[in-house]
C-alpha cells in the first residue's frame, strides 16, 4: 500500500511541474491577430521602475509624476536626439547674441493653458525665477525679461552657449497659478494646468491614471489620441508581461530578447526601434592611480577589449563598438570622419597591447602576469552594479579579455549605491559608468577631461569620476562655450575629439541604445528608422513629440 | 497582571532599541539620498542641481547626535517627516496609501494558510498513517521548498496568460473607481485570488507539519486516554482536548507572522504588481530615502511588539500555567 500512495503522489507532482513548464515555454498561447485591440483611444503606457503613484505633477520637483514634463508642460524647443535639430514649440523661433551673452525668443501667439488663459512672456519670466529658485542651476542668467507679450529677452553673464539647449528644455509653468502658491518647492499640483496635450488628471489611483486632452490646447489638430493611461508595475518583469500580453500599447523599459518574446507574437503590428543615440558607456580607469594615469596603459587596456564580444555577449546585439572620439551616434553630424577613420587604440589589438605594455616598463612575470612598477602583479577590480545584468556580462567580459594581455582584472559587482560611492569618492579601480548626455558634446567632453570637472579624492564627484583634466581641452572648452557660430564650434569639437583620441581619458565601449517597442494595433504614427522624428523613449522631451503625432486605428 | 506589566516594560525597551537602530542603520550606508537619486537618473540630471536638491531636502549637517533627538521627538509627535523618493509626500500618507493593501493581501493569506494548515494537521495527526497523513505532508513540503518566485511566475502565466482565469496584475481593474459596490469588491477579490493562493500554498506546509507534530505528541499524553476512557465522541476529544493543547506553539507563530505581514509581500509583490509595502521599502532603501525607510521599519517594528503582546495576553487566558508562575 505505501508504495501505491508515493506513486499517486509522484505522479500529481510530475503533472504539475510539467503543466507549469508548458505554461512557461508558452505552449498554451496561440497569437491572434487581434489581441490587445481597445476602442476607446486611449494610449497605454507602462512604468516600470515604481509600484504605486503619488500624486505629483510639479515639474520642478525631482519626483515629479511621468509625463509631467511630455503631456501637461511643455518647452521652448524640443531636440531631436536623431538628427541633432530644435524643433520650435512654445518659441516660434529664436535668436543667439553673435557674443553668446544673451538670447532672444519669440514665442507661439496662440498658445492657451488649459483653463483658458493665454501664455505670455511673463509666464516664461516667472518660471525661469522659480526653476532657479527651486533647482538651481542656470548660473549664467543674469536676467529674463519680457520685451513684450510673445517675446523673452535672456541676459547672460558670460558666453554660454549651451545656453540656448538648457533654457529651451526648461518646461513653462503659469504665473497666474504658481505665484499663488505658497511653497511651490513643495507643492503637488495634483490638478495641473499647463500647455500641454494632455492635462486633464482623470481616475488618479495608487496603481494607474489617466490624463485627458487639454480643451484649450494650441494644436488640436494634433491632439488625435483620447487620452493617456499610465500604468505602475514594481519592476520589468510585471511591465514586460502586460506588454507581452498586449495590455499596453507602447513600453520604453528594457526586454530581452525581444524579437522572440514580443514582435514574433504579432508581427504584423508589433516593432521595436533601438536606435543608439543614448549616451556612451565607457570603462573608466581611475587616473589618480597608478599605472593608470599612464596614457600608454589606457590605451593598451582598450586595445584588449574586443569590443564585438562586448555588444554581441553583453548587449544582446542592440548596439555597436565605440570608437576614438568617445561620441555616441545621437553626435554623429558632430564627427570628424579622418579621427574616426585612424583610429587604432579602441580596436582589438593584442600584439600591440603587449608590447605597448612591455614597452611602459610593465614586464610579464613566469606566471603569464605583469608586474607593476611598484612590484605589485598588475591586478586590480572593475566595478558594476549588480543590478545591472547587462553590464555585468560586459565586465565579464572585458575580464576575460585581459587575461591575453596578462592582466589580472576581477569583477566587483556590489549593489548600484555602494558602486557609485566609489566613483564619487575617487576611491574605485576602475568601473563601467555612462556619460554626460546632452544637445552638443560639450557636456560629454566637459564630463571626460575637462579640468574644471575634476575634484580632489575624498571629495564628492558628479561627474567626471575617473578624474582626468586635460588643460588642451579645458582651453578648448572655454572657447566651445564662448562662440555660438556653428562653424567655429565644429572646428572646437574636431580639436576636442583629436585630444580625446590622443590621451584616452577614459575607455569608451558602446553606444547605449534607447529601448522602445509599440504595438501598432491600436496607434499608428511612430517614429522608425525611416521617419526618426523623435526616440522612442517615453520618458524624454521628444515624447511631446510622439504624443502629438499618434493617430488612433479606426 | 504582575505579568503583563513586567511584559509591556521589556516592549518598551524592545521599542526604543528598535527606533534607535532605526536611525542608524541607513545612514551607515555608503552615499547620500541626492547621489543615489542623481546616479539612479544618470545623465537626466545637470551636476548643478545637486547642491539645490540638498538644500529642498532638508539634507543638514547637523551633528549625527542631534539629528537623533529630533527624531525621537518626531517619532513621539507622530510626525515621520516628508519622504524623499516620493517628495514631498509626508511618510505618514505613504505609508497608509499602501498599508491598506499589504494588510488585506496578507492578513488573508495568513488566516486561510493558518486555519487550512492546523485543521490539516489536527486531522492528520488524529488519522495518523491514512491517506492525509502519507500524502499532504510531502506534498506541501515539496511545494513549498520551490523557489517562491517560480511558483508565483508559474502560476502567473498557467493561471493568467494559458487559462486567462484570473488578471495579470494590480488590485484592481484600472481606471474603476473605488467604491463599496459589490461588482467593485468582487474585482478586488477576483485580483487577489493569484497572490494570496500563491502564498498560503508556500507556507500551508509549514503550519501542517507544526501542528501534526504537537498534536501527535499530545494525543500520547494520559489525558488524551482518560479522555477515550471516559469514552468521550472522537472529534470532542480531537479539538477540546488535544488540539487546544496542541495550539500554543502555533499561536505563537501566528502573532509573529501576523506582526511580519505589516513588511508586505515584496517578491508577489513584484510578480504580480500587487501594491504594498515591500516594494516601497526595498525602493526606499535603495534610494536611500531615510524618513520612508525609518517610517516603514517603525511601523513593522510597532505592529510585531504588537502583535506579540497580544499573544502574551492570549495565552494567559489559553495557558494556566503562565498566570501561576
């Protein structure tokens, strides 16, 4: 008897893992061709990094709820990451002072806040008062008048030309509203008003809201979707899933093998666009250590990385090598091609790595491991956060590379915070870490070798972590900053891409991507490598773009 | 009485060691809660800010013993402060944004896995050997040792996506408006069927097995005979006599659990987007988000002293021996 029971429970055991190992090979799903079809125009987008919504809709506060800066506020202008070019919206159009000390825009006559009030320059004064009141930043602006009702004046205290991307990306809020508002640092504005697509906050609840079209909005022509439903899930996994399922229409977080997982279920209306434009991801060695403030050792370093292995293991095949200027393709009308074309340390190289390596005095020992001039083995550890398990696999194998040169490299991989705690206190061999990421490379160089950026160890950094200052490039910098023609700007980033090329302050890898994948059952309209008006990243200022371009499928 | 009283001085003690460790333990951790949130947005956010993100934050450079006694006396004015990762939300209304939810997600998994668990085990116990006793017990183990997140996952899709019997996540049907209707309360129901079975069948094994063992204990004890003796009906014997009995260690584990389960689900939580107070906490430490991590470990720390005292108390009207001694 005992013997028959095991078998009876064996048995409901074995079935149920086997049920359990079909539902998770997918076997029971059958892909119809309608799934995730709705009827009432409503856009469904997921978010995955939070569980539940607060109420915040303040575009000056570091929480502000998603689309907060896409759908109820607006900019002066929007950049298009792809082709590098302001699109106008709020401002008309502008003008840049041939000193760079000041600008001039001109702003849209007809634009109207959602509760029916027209937009003047003075709500554009009084939003530059409180964003520098709130966030600081914004140095260089000495004064922002209103010359006129659809005209802003903007004085700067020095030539500052990134200045015209910075002012532009700031949002505009209503004076008639926020000067009334005692605290507005910490207010929740949970009933917005904007000038915005979509501003109207419907069914607000812990895990989903709505936001419904603005009645007074300035292009109803482009008002074409219903509304946007923003959806909380508490992690990749439960947002990738309502995507996979067709719950939603449009998702912006990262999901693996997606051709296989997502498109393959309905191909005729489901596509992914992961165009390389975000910002670069680099291994950055810490050059107030030593060998590592060596230009030769940097160098050789890159030239064991095989960069192919990298992409092709690390990141899924979503993106490509970097190469010698450091730039990401959102810069590629930026590049200079004969850099481009001549550049040798960021390819794989081993012979040459070697003997670079022999050559700075770093002999390999009868173990197969170099020898640093302090008589140490040259080891040491590269710092990713655990989390990150693409990264992860990059480091691993970027470990695995070293070991042809004869370099002992481990992977460290604690949690992001304390990971970053390195960085910022000098203290980390190396590490992957991303970039600075704005309208011109101006920001990205500034962040890799500008002496400016750097700050003693100890000290706490935001950038430029590998702490590498170069007075070249400083000088070039400073010029960058000072000349709004765009020719003489060119010719300053072709001389700051030759500096990067020549003392590799860091050790670019890849491009990162932007995720971004739709269903094209319910919206049509989206931006693609044929018509890239905009990333397909829902949470950037070219979102604004996307929202008013969808059209509803009847 | 005496008891009692000797009881609530150690949770007071209990209590302050806690708020204190509270305190210390996040800002033990490397970093500030203005770094972290600049390297979670990584390039979002221009260097510039950060100096007005500390001062909006509230971040002082008060000496670490100050900021102690400030704390303290928030605490006993009920003031938690304005959590960072959710700014400027006050901690307080965090925190009961979500613990509505953490608490019906489970209070009812608890309650079925404890009241499915013991009667399976009293019954098991008593029919020793049968059916019940040979083949639960394994099973459940067996169940029960899975990772949780495979189960969950599992179920999510044999469950959600093949069979499409139940959603695939929230508490409910979004854009519905929260209301006392039935049709509201029945889709409330509906989304909590996945989370809360996927949990009882995780720990009903556990309760099972802790209580078959007791009660298999007490039913050799004399009284259990005197009672057969007496020639009392089995199932009067089964429950007045040995199960009462039996019930003190559970009971005990009961008003632990019941005190944990003020933590929130954290992994169904994340299978299942169910909102709560795991996933706040784990993003709040994270972040570093000092006020939401102190608020949410006072609040578990308060409901599991808590629920301890009120298994004191019970089992001085369960337990003689305890009023005796």
């Amino acid at each position: 008897m005992p013997k028959n029971k095991r078998s009876v429970t064996l048995s409901i055991v074995a079935a149920s893992t086997l049920i359990g190992a079909m539902a998770l090979t997918g076997c029971g799903g059958t892909p119809t061709a309608s799934i995730g079809k709705t009827t009432d125009g409503i856009l469904r987008i997921p978010r995955e990094d939070t569980a539940t919504f607060t109420s915040n809709f303040n575009p000056f506060s570091p929480t502000a709820l998603p689309m907060t800066d896409q759908a109820v506020f607006e900019p002066l202008l929007i950049v298009n990451p792809m082709t590098g070019k302001a699109v106008p919206w709020l401002g008309k159009s502008w003008t840049v002072d041939p000193d760079g000390k000041g600008l001039t825009f001109t702003l849209q006559s007809n634009v109207k806040w959602s509760d029916g009030q027209p937009m003047t320059a003075a709500d554009v004064v009084s939003t530059f008062t409180l964003a520098k009141k709130i966030q600081g930043g914004y140095t260089y602006l000495s004064n922002v008048t209103a010359v006129d009702p659809t005209t802003v004046r903007f004085e700067f205290n020095k030539a500052y030309s990134p200045g015209l991307y910075e002012i532009g990306a700031q949002v505009i809020v209503p004076e008639h509203i926020w000067s009334k508002v005692s605290d507005p640092a910490k207010f929740t504005n949970s009933d917005p008003v904007g000038t915005g697509p979509y501003t109207k906050v419907s069914h607000f609840q812990s895990q989903s809201y709505e936001l419904d079209k603005n009645p007074n909005y300035w292009q109803p022509q482009k008002q074409q979707i219903n509304g946007i439903e923003m959806l909380a899930f508490a992690g990749n996994s439960g947002a990738n899933l309502a995507f996979e399922n067709g719950n939603v229409d449009w998702s912006d977080q990262f999901i693996p093998s997606i051709q296989k997982s997502y498109v393959d279920k309905d191909p005729a209306h489901r596509k992914f666009w992961y165009p390389t434009t975000g910002g670069t991801i680099q291994w950055q060695l810490n050059t107030t250590k030593a060998p590592f403030d060596d230009v030769n050792v940097r160098k050789a370093l890159s030239m064991a990385v095989d960069r192919n292995q990298v992409t092709s293991l690390g990141m899924s095949g979503y993106t490509h090598p970097a190469d010698c200027t450091g730039l990401t393709d959102g810069y590629a009308s930026w590049k200079d091609s004969s850099i481009v074309n001549s550049c040798d340390w960021t390819k794989l190289n081993v012979d040459k790595a070697n003997k670079m390596l022999d050559a700075a005095g770093y002999p390999r020992g009868a173990d197969g491991i170099r020898t640093l001039k302090s008589g140490k083995p040259f080891a040491f550890s590269i710092s990713v956060g655990s989390s990150s398990s693409d990264w992860l696999s990059v480091a691993q194998v970027i470990a695995k590379n070293m070991q042809a040169i004869g370099v002992q490299l481990t992977v460290n991989s604690p949690d992001w915070s304390q990971v970053v705690d390195g960085y910022s206190k000098g203290t980390f061999d190396s590490g992957i870490v991303w970039t600075n990421d704005a309208t011109t490379p101006y920001e990205f160089y500034r962040g890799e070798m500008s002496q400016d950026s750097v700050v003693p160890v100890g000290t706490s950094a935001n950038e430029n972590y590998h702490r590498f200052g170069d007075p070249q490039a400083t000088n070039l910098l400073h010029q960058m900053v000072a000349t709004s023609d765009q020719a003489t700007q060119k010719n300053i980033v072709n001389e700051l891409q030759s500096r990067f090329n020549a003392t590799a302050p860091v050790i670019p890898l890849f491009p990162s991507p932007v995720w971004g994948a739709y269903s094209e059952q319910n919206f049509t309209g989206w931006p693609t490598a044929a018509d890239p008006y905009a990333t397909l990243s829902a949470r950037s200022s070219t979102t604004t773009l996307v929202l008013t371009s969808l059209k509803p499928v009847k | 009485m005496r008891f009692l009283l000797r009881r609530l001085g150690f949770y007071l003690i209990a209590f302050w060691a806690c708020i204190t460790l509270n305190f210390f333990l996040p800002r033990l951790m490397p970093g500030d809660p203005v770094s972290r949130m600049f390297a979670q947005v990584q390039n979002q956010m221009r260097p510039d800010q950060i100096a007005a993100l500390r001062q909006l934050f509230g971040l002082t450079n008060k000496p670490l013993w100050q900021q102690y006694l400030d704390y303290i006396g928030n605490i006993f004015r009920g003031d938690m402060g304005i959590s960072l990762s959710r700014f400027p939300t006050p901690v307080s209304s965090v925190i009961s944004s979500e613990i509505g939810w953490t608490l019906l997600l489970g209070a009812t998994s608890l309650i079925i896995a404890v009241v499915l668990g013991n009667l399976l085990g009293i019954l098991a116990a008593w029919r020793r050997g049968k059916f019940l006793d040979s083949v639960f017990p394994p099973l459940l183990v067996f169940v029960g040792s899975f990772p949780y997140f495979w189960l969950a996952m599992a179920a999510l899709y044999l469950f959600g996506i093949v069979l499409g019997w139940f959603p695939l996540n929230h508490a409910f049907t979004d854009g519905v408006e929260p209301s006392f209707s039935f049709s509201y309360v029945a889709d409330v129901a509906n989304h909590l069927v996945l989370p809360a079975l996927t949990i009882v069948l995780v720990s009903i094994g556990g309760w099972m097995l802790g209580m078959r063992n007791t009660m298999i204990a007490t039913t050799a004890e004399d009284y259990i005979t005197m009672a057969r003796a007496k020639g009392l009906r089995s199932g009067r014997i089964m429950f007045h006599y040995a199960a009462r009995n039996a019930m003190l260690p559970s009971i005990t584990s009961f008003g632990m659990s019941l005190g944990f389960v003020v933590g929130g689900a954290l992994l169904t939580e994340t299978v299942f987007a169910y909102p709560g107070i795991g996933y706040q906490l784990l993003n709040s430490v994270q972040g570093l988000d000092y006020p939401l991590t102190q608020g949410i470990f006072l609040t578990i720390t308060t409901a599991v002293l808590a629920a301890n005292f009120l298994v004191d108390i019970i089992y001085v009207r369960l337990d003689p021996r305890v009023r005796v001694s």
